[in-house]
C-alpha cells in the first residue's frame, strides 16, 4: 500500500526594520517589532488557528489513520511564545495525539548549512532540537533543513548528528528520470533521503486557487484520485503550512479542501505515514550524490541556491556575515551573538532576489521592503551598525 507523507513548513522570519540609527539598543534596535508582531498576529488569525483547529479534528476523527509531521522554525516558536500562545497550544495537542511527528531544523532558518565551517550548522540544528523537546516535548528523529538544501556534506553531519532520514527536494536535473516516490540513500552517510514529490505538492500550495489551470477547480476527492495512481512506495507532499489560509485565502475553498482530504485519501488504497514511518516501511532504492556545488533546494524552477546567492548583493551580505562570525562569537554577548544568527535567516537573502515573474512575486511576498535593492541597502546598513557594535564591544575586553 502506497503512504502519503504530508509536511507542512511554519515559518516566520524576524523581519529588519527600516534602518536608521538612533537611541535604541538590542534586539530591536534592528529587528521591526511592530511589523513582525502585526504579521505574525495576521498569519496566525487567517492560517494557524484554523488550520491547527482542522488537523486536531481530522486527528480526532480518524484516530491513528491520518498523520503528517510539522517543521516549526525556531523564529516561529520565538513569535508563538511572544505574541500567539493559542497557536503553541495547538501544537503542543497535535504532538499529545502521537499522531503527528515533529522534524528538527536549523533554529533561525539559516543558510549556516553553506559555510565551509559547518559549526554553527551544528550549534543551530541542537538548539532547535533542545526548543522544541521543551515546548513540545518530543525529540525529532528526522531532519528537514532550511528550504529542503541539501548536499552529500549536509547529510553527512546529519546522519552523524543520529538522525534518522532527511527530507529534500525531488529535483528533475537530481533524479535524472527517477522517481520521487521512493526512498534512496546519502552518497557518504547512507542516510535515507525522502524526496518531494513537487507536482502533487504544488497542486495544492501553488495552484490550488489557479483559474487558469486545466485542474481547477480541485478538491480532495480529484487530488486523492491522482496520488492513488502512484503505485510505489511514498508520495511525499511537503508545503508551507501558510497556504492554508494566507497563500490561499478562505473564500478559495482551501479549509474545506484540507477538512475534506483525509476522509477522501483514506477512501482509496492509499494511508497516510509520517516521515520516520516511511524509513521504518521501506528500504532504499539507490544512492544519490549530490556534491557541495550541485546543492538543491525547493525554491523556485531552479531548485538550487540561486533564490539566495544569485546575485553579487546576496553573495556580498552573505559573505559579510561569514567574515563576522569569529569576532561575533569572541564578545560572548548572548544579544549580540542572536541578532548575528537572526542575521542569517534565508528570507532577508530571499528578498534580494531579482528574479521576475512567477518567481519574483513568490520572493516579494511577506517582504516589508519595495524592491530587492531596497532589500539589500537596508541588509547592509544594519550590518554595517552591527558590525560598529561588534568592534565595539571588543574594544571593552582588551
């Protein structure tokens, strides 16, 4: 019998606010409180609270049947202890049903996972383990780095760090006429790989409210009917848990479509598998090797790095951020050292990007600045200030 295996990525960024110095100090001499707390407090009214209300009923209606795993970012958790408590409840109920599997990441979201020097890699994956065992109380055995990137380095630390699988994009250009829908293993480590299935994924977070499309409108029952055509092992379904309400609004039919779709899956020969269920079930097909310069991701028809790096002003802050890093973690400031890693969550990258089109829109959105150029003249002013701060502290302990 084929598994669905449903993630669901929550994510918030701390956004920066529009730099200009003044009196303040900490955190937030940097970081917009009221824009984040406002757009935290809007995702959570239109997405979080119903969606997590959804899932607990669907939990309850079909005891054991339906189960998926959730990717809660650290950012996200921070926001949830800040401003959306009713939101942390729903999860902590999800993870009292057993039936829903929590997955380890980076705690800020980061591109840590693209330094040489995989140290804070390290340091950000055990700090996201420790958060969410002592707000949710589980300890994840299953690893989803910060949009799916991967490479047989990332892997390897992974596997070595005892996890048991990894979650990644099924790239064309990677699985070269493969299929998606079966497990493989890391060239190195042998750790199982569990690819997305970007197709039936994209159905739902992309094109679910899509006039346009030749499969609109879809409900459950047509989009349950083509993955029960999938006659292997896993059909992997990882999104945002964001389109559940904000990337596709209510009025589209989203809620009565995520209702509705356990009832419809389990109508079929299809069940539903968390991502440590699959690796239980099912034995690797093949080794994969992707190398450290072939690295994929989800973001946009490239599926690499370029989301981030593809331009010279997100290579710029990037590298900027990597050269500060010793003399950051030399202060010993517990402040200054979170706003360096809150500095390297991958959406103030994101909203570089000058890709246009269909892509361009995915990376304006949620992005408090007008252009990406905006983006980046903002990113470097607060680094610059940061960077002043940094030197400055030093000073004091020579």
């Amino acid at each position: 019998m084929t598994s669905v295996c449903m993630c669901f990525q929550v994510h918030q960024p701390f956004r920066l606010r529009r730099f200009w110095p003044d009196d303040r100090s900490g955190f937030f001499r940097y970081f917009d409180e009221r824009s984040n707390r406002e757009i935290f407090e809007r995702v959570a009214r239109k997405c979080y609270i119903p969606a997590n209300r959804v899932l607990l009923d669907s939990l309850d209606e079909h005891r054991g049947e339906f189960r998926f795993s959730l990717s809660v970012t650290g950012t996200l958790l921070e926001q949830c202890e800040l401003w959306g408590k009713d939101v942390l409840e729903g999860f902590r109920q999800m993870a009292e049903t057993g039936a829903v599997e929590f997955l380890d990441e980076t705690f800020y979201h980061s591109l840590s996972s693209l330094f040489e020097d995989k140290t804070e890699f390290i340091e950000e994956i055990k700090e996201h383990r420790e958060s969410v065992f002592d707000l949710l109380g589980v300890k994840p055995q299953v690893f989803r780095n910060t949009e799916l990137l991967y490479n047989n380095t990332i892997a390897k630390i992974v596997s070595d760090l005892g996890y048991r699988a990894i979650l990644t994009e099924g790239a064309d250009h990677m699985l070269d006429g493969r299929s998606p829908n079966v497990l493989y293993r890391a060239k190195g480590s042998g750790l199982p790989i569990i690819f997305r299935n970007y197709k039936l994924s994209d159905d739902i977070g992309y094109r679910f409210s899509a006039r346009w499309w030749e499969g609109y409108p879809l409900t459950a029952e047509k989009w349950a009917l083509w993955a029960s055509g999938i006659n292997e092992d896993c059909v992997n379904i990882f999104m945002d848990y964001e389109t559940f309400g904000e990337h596709q609004w209510e009025e589209t039919g989203i809620f009565t479509f995520l209702q509705e779709l356990p009832r419809e899956v389990l109508k079929t020969r299809l069940n539903f598998s968390t991502p440590l269920e699959i690796v239980e079930k099912y034995s690797s097909l093949a080794e994969v090797d992707v190398g450290d310069s072939s690295t994929i991701s989800w973001a946009d028809t490239e599926r690499d790095t370029s989301a981030w790096l593809g331009n010279d002003m997100q290579r710029r802050c990037l590298e900027e951020m990597k050269l500060l890093e010793p003399f950051v973690k030399k202060t010993g400031d517990p402040e200054i050292l979170r706003i360096w890693k809150h500095l390297l969550t991958s959406d103030h990258y994101y909203y570089m990007c000058t890709k246009w089109l269909g892509d361009g829109d995915v990376h304006s959105y949620f992005s408090v600045h007008s252009t990406p150029f905006d983006a980046a003249v903002n990113f470097m002013a607060v680094l610059m200030d940061f960077k002043a701060q940094v030197f400055r502290k030093l000073s004091t302990l020579a």
